[in-house]
C-alpha cells in the first residue's frame, strides 16, 4: 500500500524538486520507503516524473522499490494497492517464460502487462490505482480497481499531466489552482461527498473506478473495462447456490491474507466483521481481532465483539477510549482529510488507535451492507419508488399542496417526502434518501445551484439509467454501490487509514464475489434476518444476538457535543460574518448558513447539515 504522484511534462521539464516534494508530502501513507524517477523523450519532447511512498506490506526488501523498473521493456510503474492473487498470476507469466527478481506484485503488474497488455487488467484480483509508463509507446497508463477502493486523481494544467493518491498533493505541486468546483460543490451539499468523477476542486477529475485511463501526446482517453453489470467473456448470469457462495466468501478471505506482515480484523461485533472472523476460523485460521470500545456503555459495542471474540476464540484486543479521547482527535482529523466527509471522523480514530496497537493491516467488513443488502435504503426505496409513482398521477397544484403541508412539520424526513411529491422524476427515491440538503435546501445555500445541476448530476443519471431494468433491491445495491459507499465510505477508509500508515482490506468487495452476489435475484437478499444470504452461507456460526440486534452502525453523541463542547468552535464559524468573509469567496449564502445552524438549536434539523457545512468552511480553509 502506497502513495503515488506523477507528473508529464509536454513540450516542459518535470520540476524536480516540486516532483520531490509531492512525493514527500505523501509520507504518512508510505512511511517505510520512497523513490522518484525522471524519464526524459527527447524524441517526444516529453519529460515524465513518478514518485512513490511505500508502506511495505509485501517483499519488504529493497526488490519492492519505487517507482519500478522493467528492464526487458524499459516500462515504469508508480503503484498503490495490492493483488492479492498475484502469485497465481505469476505463476501463470512463469509457466510463459517470464523471470521475476522480487517477491512483489508490483513486479508482477510489470510483466502481467508486458504480455497482455491492458487485459492484464482481468487477471488481477485486488485494490490498485497506478501508473504505467509505456517506454515504446511513450504514453502514460492509468488504472483503478474494479469498485474504487483506491483513489487516483489527475488535472491537465497547461503543459502538465499531473496525478496523484490525494488532492492535497496535487494543489501542493502549484501547478493547480486552488479554485473551488461548483459542480463538485453541489454534489457536496447534496450528499456530503463530492461525486466521481468530480472533486472539490475545478479541473481535478478522480478517475471513475473499473476504469482505465491513457494520456498519449497530450491527448486523454478513458474507458471503462469493468461494471457489476457487465457480463464477462462466456459469463452468463444465475444465481448461485449457498455452497457456491461459501466458496467464494472463504476464497475471498483467504486471498486478502497475503502480506510479509502480520494481519489483524477490525471487529465491530456486527454481522459483516464477525462474518470475517467466522471464516478465518473455519479455515483453521486464529485471528487476531480488534476493538474500539467506549467506556460509557450507551455508546459501545463491546457486549457484541466480545461475544464474537469469545465464540471463535480469537486472539482478541480491546482498545478502550472515552468520548472526550474522541472529542479531542477531531482537529487532527479534520486536517487529515483530502476532501471534506461529513462522516469521515470515526474513521480517523478508530484507525488511529487500531496502527497505535501494532497492526499494519487490518481486514474490514465495509461492503456487506451494499453487497448482502444490509441498509434501510433496501426496504424503503423500493416503497418510495412505489409512492413516487403513485404521487405522480395527481396534477402538480395538488403535490405542491400536500407538499406544503408536510413542510409544517420542519423535520428532514418530512422536507425529503416534500422534495420527492414535487419532484417531476427528475430525482430517483434512492438520490432524496441519500439527500444531505434537499433541491430547495441547495438552491437557498449556493446560489449556482440550478445552473450546476446537470454537471452535477450527470453521473449519477448515466448511474441509474444502467441500473434502470434491474429488480429493486439490486437496484438499490447497485446505486449503494456506485454512490455512498465509493464517493464516501471508501474515500473515507482510505484517506483516514493512511493517514496513520495502516492498510485496510475490504474482502466483502473481492469483484468476483460482489458480481455473483449482484446476480442473485434482490428478493432472496431480504427475509426475516438481516443480509439473509451471508448469515446462511455461514452455516448459522455466527453468535444469535450478533445476527439478531438492531442495526446502530458506529455512533457518537455528535448532536450534544454540537451543542456543548463543540459550540464554541462551530457557532463563530457558521455566523453569516464569518463565512461571508470567509475562503469561499460568497460561493454559499451566508445567511442561509447561519439558518442552518440556528434550526440546529430549535430542534428543526438533524447535527449532520450544520456539521456537515463546519467540515466544508474548516477544509476549505486549509485548501483553498
């Protein structure tokens, strides 16, 4: 797991010493090791710089250097990410002739490409973005995993092609300017997250995941070259049976423990993590589990992970923290975000505390809610698909009317019914569930607003129409997929664990497994308990009050901490004073700010919006 920059000069020199300090400012996700490379095409009048920073999980030795050489083609690869199936790839280029030096899948990337050229892509099994260049082709090559668990950034800047694992590291290189994207913005305001492939900032893209990008002579060209939709070469759906789907959960798993160093599990005592350490131990696997436990008990989890820990005899630790550990973090937290998340602060800790405890990799049950059907979103949009369709048969006077009477109630489920009986289906029930600030919400907040719309919204129409013909609960699965959990909890996970040099691994969301999960028609995936298929192909090992307690998720006291210890930061900061002569140069409403937080104190909105706006003005600040 690293972090990776690159810059393509046309027609220019790479600056080195900006070149160095991008990959130095990297550092925290690769603290093991780092390299930079200049490779001059006089020829093409083109310069190329890749930097690296290793965090050495696999081949710790000097062989797994960055940036990495080929020298039977003279190709260069800058490489974040692991393939977990990287032996049996090289295995294969083995049985070819191929001859490798190191023990490292980067190596392996190199030479899987050398022979197959961009189908290498279908070997691997994994979570990657790189940078290839192709010394015979003088191009540069850009990939992404299949479902965006790593990141990958690009912007072309006059003469320069620049990309990089983090946002910050491009605005470091001077070479993009620290404007604001409005597009991205809305997407921000509506979801608390900006949308592939829009970022916070103007001319940066994040390269869509499944797909793969070449710059060739100035020109860009992507494509995609892989989708939960898409059925493979001789692939035809069915629906595969409870073994078939035991198979490759343990499968799965098993892949995601290669590493050179020890692995641990994040256990949460929920379904999906406890399912990881359920088939470990059916592999004959002892983990070792971690915990991040409260000590006030309305907020911890520890009943449940313990129960879990005890019932697989794991070698289990609990990291025991206090609201006021946590309440401290946040400004640390705060900084280490590379786009503003308005859930990203959890993440942040428990990763803090899970690297302080030793462990380098840790295996995450993110992705199970979105594969297995796990969330709400699954039995009430499909219901407010129904309603929305009904509520459409009635003259637009009559919706607005019924509109009106549900705004009396001044809470965000009730404008969020108002938003979806006015709408004229131009919003999905799945979009207005997700919805962080309603349509009329984003319009008083940021003027632009309906002029940013389309932009905005471009990806998520192309999104919903692939996903138009689908059943509804795999429809839902397929925009969880795609939206919240990518834009997100991934993004998320990412940013916030490497900060602290630690490599997480999600093998609920191994392509293979989510794709034959994904063809299961959705009325299996809802019965009467939750994610129905993953606790069956368990065999029912699972401890019964983990599979039958309430869903809660990872929660904090963010509404009295707003209203407490936190008041005296966030108040000063969402004053229509402040944010008028703030960094955002009048792009949001001021006043409108201020509303926000103010129908926070009256009980009218949830601690999400007024936060959500605190982490937008704190990040922009420190960025822009």
């Amino acid at each position: 797991m690293c972090g990776i920059v690159g810059i393509v000069a046309r027609g220019a020199h790479v600056p080195a010493d900006v070149l160095e300090r991008a990959t130095a400012s990297l550092a925290h996700r690769g603290p093991d090791d780092g390299g930079t490379v200049v490779l001059r095409e006089p020829e093409a009048n083109v310069e190329v710089g890749l930097g690296n920073r290793r965090l050495a999980i696999l081949d710790l030795s000097p062989l797994g250097h960055q940036p990495m050489h080929d020298a039977q083609t003279g190709n260069w690869i800058a490489y974040n990410g692991e393939v977990y199936n990287f032996r049996a790839v090289r295995a294969e280029l083995e049985a070819l002739g191929e001859t490798f030096r190191s023990q490292s899948d980067t190596e392996v990337i190199l030479r899987a490409y050398a022979r197959w050229g961009e189908k290498c892509l279908d070997k691997f099994r994994g979570m990657y973005a790189f940078a290839l260049w192709d010394a015979s082709r003088r191009a540069l090559w850009l990939a992404r995993d299949p479902l965006g668990v790593k990141p990958l950034y690009y912007a072309q800047a006059g003469a320069y092609f620049v990309f990089a694992s983090e946002i910050r590291t491009l605005l470091g290189t001077g070479l993009v300017p620290r404007r604001l994207c409005p597009s991205g913005l809305l997407n921000y305001l509506n979801f608390g997250a900006p949308y592939d492939p829009l970022t916070l900032i103007d001319g940066v893209s994040s390269l869509p995941a499944g797909h793969s990008l070449w710059w060739d002579n100035g020109g860009i060209t992507i494509a995609r070259y892989w989708d939960l939709l898409d059925a493979g070469e001789g692939e035809a759906a069915r629906a595969i049976s409870g073994a078939e789907l035991r198979a490759l959960l343990e499968e799965s798993v098993r892949l995601q423990l290669v590493s050179d160093v020890p692995v641990g599990v994040f256990l949460s005592g929920g379904i999906d993590s406890s399912a990881l350490v359920s088939i470990l131990s059916r592999g004959g696997v002892k983990p070792s589990t971690f915990s991040v436990v409260f000590r006030e008990e309305e907020f911890s989890e520890q009943k449940f992970s313990r129960a879990v820990a005890d019932h697989f005899h794991t070698d289990h630790h609990e990291i025991t923290v206090s609201q006021r550990d946590f309440l401290d973090c946040i400004p640390e937290a705060l900084r280490a975000m590379d786009q503003p998340s308005m859930d990203a602060v959890n993440t942040y800790f428990v990763s803090r505390q899970t690297r302080a405890a030793g462990v380098k990799v840790a295996l995450s049950g993110l992705g199970g809610d979105e594969v297995f059907a796990g969330y709400s979103t699954f039995r009430t949009v499909p219901r407010l698909e129904r309603g929305a369709a009904f509520a459409a048969r009635f003259p637009a006077l009559l919706r607005q009317a019924g509109a009106q009477a549900l705004l009396l109630g001044r809470t965000d489920a009730a404008r969020k019914l108002a938003a979806l009986a006015t709408d004229d289906g131009g919003t999905h029930p799945y979009f207005v569930a997700r919805m962080l600030f309603t349509r009329e919400q984003g319009q008083s907040l940021f003027p632009e607003a309906t002029a940013q719309e389309e932009a905005a919204n471009r990806a998520n129409v192309e999104i919903l129409a692939r996903a138009a013909d689908l059943d509804a609960v795999n429809r839902v699965s397929y925009l969880e997929t795609n939206c919240y959990m990518r834009n997100t909890l991934l993004r998320d996970s990412d940013v916030m664990s490497m900060a602290h040099g630690l490599e997480v691994r999600v093998p609920l969301l191994d392509h293979q497994l989510a794709k034959a999960v994904f063809q299961i028609p959705g009325s299996r995936k809802l019965g009467a308990v939750p994610k129905q298929l993953l606790v069956e192909a368990l065999d029912d090992s699972l401890p019964a009050e983990v599979v039958h307690r309430t869903k809660r998720g990872f929660l904090l006291p963010f509404a009295p901490w707003l209203r407490g210890d936190l008041r005296t930061t966030i108040e000063p900061a969402l004053s229509a004073k402040a944010v008028a002569g703030g960094p955002m140069g009048g792009m949001l409403d001021a006043a409108a700010v201020e509303n926000v937080w103010r129908d926070f104190l009256a009980g009218g909105t949830s601690w999400s919006r007024p936060w959500a706006l605190f982490v937008l003005l704190d990040w922009c600040g420190r960025n822009l």
